[in-house]
C-alpha cells in the first residue's frame, strides 16, 4: 500500500498509516497495523506521519514511504 495517510491515536498521540479507502469512510479508523485511530489528517509521508514525533514502527515497515 503506497497511498495512506496519517492517523493518529488519541491516548498516545502516536501516528499510524491508515488506507486512504479507510479513512474516506466514517470513523472508528483503524491503522495498518491495527491499532485504533481517532483522527486523521494529511499524508502518511507527511510531517503528521513519518514525519511526526513518534510514528508506529509497524506501520513504518509496512507502509514505505
């Protein structure tokens, strides 16, 4: 999946890849890896994804940028 953008978790702040199919649909969003997201907002490859303070090492590995 090369087309992702940026999730965030909403306890941790933590940024995970979340389908860009995924994400045009209402919420609960799910990341790559699974884990529950509560926004979502810009580009996986972007500075609120891979570019944020703390992304999801999971998501990293599967979500190249």
């Amino acid at each position: 999946m090369t087309d992702a953008v940026a999730g965030r978790e909403q306890e941790t702040g933590r940024a995970h890849a979340v389908s860009r199919e995924a994400a045009d649909g209402p919420p609960p969003w799910v990341g790559v890896c699974g884990a529950p997201v509560a926004v979502v907002q810009g580009t996986w490859a972007g500075r609120r994804g891979l570019g944020s303070a703390d992304p999801c090492p999971e998501c990293r590995r599967l979500v190249p940028a």
